[in-house]
C-alpha cells in the first residue's frame, strides 16, 4: 500500500516527490477526495487549507492515532515536517538545518505539542528557485517517511485506491477512472462525484471546494 517498498527510506522519498506545483495539485486531490468519502472533516486523512495563513497554504496528514505530517506552501517555496509517534522527536537535531526562508514554518506551533515545542520526526523542504530540489538536513530522521509515500506513488490513483479500500471500506468502491479526475484537478460534475460515493451530492462540497481551492472551471 502507498508503495511504501518503493520508498526505502528520505532520499529515496526525496528522489520521487513531484516539483512544487504538482505536489500541491496532487495534495490538493487528495483533499478533494477526502471530502467525498468522508463528510466529517475530523474523520479524513488527507485536507488542504488554500487560506491557512497570509500567501501560505496548507495540506496535511493525521491518521488518528498521532501520526501526521504538515506541509507549507509559501513564495518561499515547500516546507514539509512529519511526526511518527513511535519515533524519537528529532526536532532539536533536524530544524536548525533548516534555511532562513522555512524558519517560521519550522517553528510554528501549530506543529508542536501542547507545550509549544517543536515535534519532528523528519522534515525536507524546496525552495522557490528550485536549482536545488528537495532538500533535507543532514541529521538524519527518526521516521515518519513512510508518512509520505503516497505522494510519491507513481500511479496515484492507484495507491489511492488500494488505500481508500482499507481504510474506508467504502460499501461502493469508486470507480479508479474518478480517482483519477479528481487527481488531475478537473472540474467535480454530479457524475464524478456518484461514481466515488454515491451518497454524496455535488452541492454538499461547495465549502470544501471553496476551502481546499480546488477548481471549478
């Protein structure tokens, strides 16, 4: 599932993450099919704030039981930190890699504990320019790698679905020609919609359409 054997470990991740601009489309996909099958934001694992803060946005990743990973998007590029619960917080051997432009994101204490402290597992980061790739600290991480795979996955909409399957255990499986729709950012019709939940209707998702910016036209 995810093609998590594919990613061995964050140079292998870092090697097979899209560029900027296609890792938001697909995150923000992901967010969209989130808000198809699960109606109750609490409840899905993928979500995408296109207003998180002034020129930032934001998807995520909670699995309910204390994993996570947080990814911004800002002009300064993609600033990406991931928290396996079972792992060692590596935030104090990891963050002061992290450059000038990414401080603030790396420091936000929305991706802290409750205390305010800085949790980490793993984090990488692009810069806008964009000569330089993904990058990450030399520190190595402690885990939550594997957090990640599916936007790495060579065919999405497959990974999708093979992970959808087990953790929704939808009564209807959507129909992969749909995954895929929504994965490319095309406009939701009716139709769409139906063939990934049938007990959705288009007009319902006009707070998350607005919320994750995804495209109406």
């Amino acid at each position: 599932m995810h093609d998590t054997h594919d990613i061995p470990d964050l140079r292998g991740l870092l090697a097979r993450l899209p560029d900027p601009a296609s890792l938001r489309d697909r995150c923000r996909g992901l967010a969209m099919l989130e808000a198809i099958l699960g109606p109750d934001w609490e409840d899905r694992y993928y979500s995408f704030a296109s207003t998180w803060g002034a020129g930032e946005e934001t998807a995520s990743m909670r699995n309910g039981e204390g994993d996570d990973w947080f990814m911004v998007f800002s002009d300064a590029g993609v600033y990406a930190r991931g928290l396996d619960r079972t792992a060692p917080n590596a935030a104090p051997q990891l963050l002061p890699e992290v450059p000038g432009p990414f401080r603030a994101q790396a420091e936000e204490p929305a991706f802290g504990g409750a205390d305010g402290v800085p949790l980490a597992t793993v984090c990488f980061w692009h810069g806008a320019g964009g000569d330089d790739g993904w990058q990450a600290p030399s520190a190595a991480p402690t885990g939550g790698v594997e957090l990640f795979a599916l936007l790495a996955a060579a065919d999405p909409a497959r990974a999708y679905l093979e992970w959808a399957e087990e953790y929704y255990e939808p009564e209807h499986a959507p129909e992969p020609a749909a995954v895929a729709h929504v994965l490319a950012l095309h406009p939701l019709t009716a139709a769409v919609v139906a063939a990934i939940d049938p007990d959705v209707e288009l007009a319902d998702l006009a707070e998350d359409i607005a919320a994750i910016g995804y495209p109406t036209t």
